[in-house]
C-alpha cells in the first residue's frame, strides 16, 4: 500500500502544503465560498454605484434647469405637486387597469 502512494506525498513538506491548501479552500474563514460571494456581492454594488451615479447627474441636471429657467420650475411644480394659478383648475387623468 505503501509504494501506492506517489512519491510526492511521501515528501512532509509537499503533504503540509497540500494539507494548508485544503485548509484554506475549505476551512478557512476566507474560503473560496466566501471569496465567490464576496466577488458577486461587488460585482453588483458597482453595478449600483453606476446605477446612482446617473441618477445624481440627472438630478443635478433637472435642479440646475429649475434653478435657471422660470418656465421649467412652474412645470415641475405643476407636474409633481398639482399646484396651480388662482384662476386655473387641475384634471388628472390616471389609466384604468383592466383585471
């Protein structure tokens, strides 16, 4: 049984390595397990972080517009508040979903 064995795992210094690799793959509290959340975990927080940074420039943007252009602040308003002149009245119109 012995000469089964191939050579170099009769070497001490060739099974401790092969014994620390095994350790650190699957015992080990940074095993591959973690590792390959870890990397899929940061894989979609940037796909996040590109997500908002569009985001914050279109807001920045639409707050420099509205800051700049009369016109575009009373739309908004208009838009996303209902507000409306004295003598002006508002109809909102919404789709009706069929079942």
């Amino acid at each position: 049984m012995w000469q089964k064995i191939p050579k170099w795992l009769k070497n001490k210094y060739a099974l401790t390595l092969v014994l620390f690799l095994i350790w650190l793959m699957f015992f080990d509290q940074n095993n591959l397990i973690t590792q390959f959340s870890y990397r899929t975990q940061l894989k979609q927080l940037k796909q996040d972080q590109t997500f908002y940074i569009k985001e914050i420039e279109q807001t920045k943007k639409e707050l420099k517009e509205l800051t700049t252009h009369q016109k575009a602040l009373e739309k908004f308003a208009r838009e996303k508040y209902l507000m409306k002149k004295d003598d002006e009245e508002i109809f909102v119109f919404e789709e009706k979903k069929e079942d």
